[in-house]
C-alpha cells in the first residue's frame, strides 16, 4: 500500500505521510490538493459539527 493510501486509511498521519513523501506537512497538504485529492473528508453532519464547534470557539473567544 503505498503512503497517500496509508494516509487516506487513517494509518497515517497528514506529518508521517509528509515525511515518507520528503516533504513538509503544508507542503503535502497542498500536493494533495493539487492532485484533486481532499484533506478533509466531512460528512455533511460531521461538517455541520465542525461549523457549531467553530461558532462556540469563537463566542466564547475573549475579545
């Protein structure tokens, strides 16, 4: 198996594939996306979660 599939598995991390590829972490998310490979793979609840959790962070934020 190689390491982009390892990664989207879950069998390694976004900085353990990076470092396999000799790349840096940012470095390989940005190849992954111009590959037209998604970091992130939401489902749309999963999303509407993140959105939520997001919103509290920020209310609760202290200005």
């Amino acid at each position: 198996m190689d390491v982009v599939s390892r990664f989207l598995n879950g069998h390694l991390s976004s900085g353990q594939a990076a470092r396999l590829m000799a790349m840096g972490r940012v470095e390989f998310i940005v190849w992954l996306r111009e590959q037209g490979i998604a970091y992130l793979n939401y489902s749309p609840e999963e999303f509407a979660e993140e959105v939520t959790a997001m919103e509290r962070l920020e209310v609760a934020r202290p200005q």
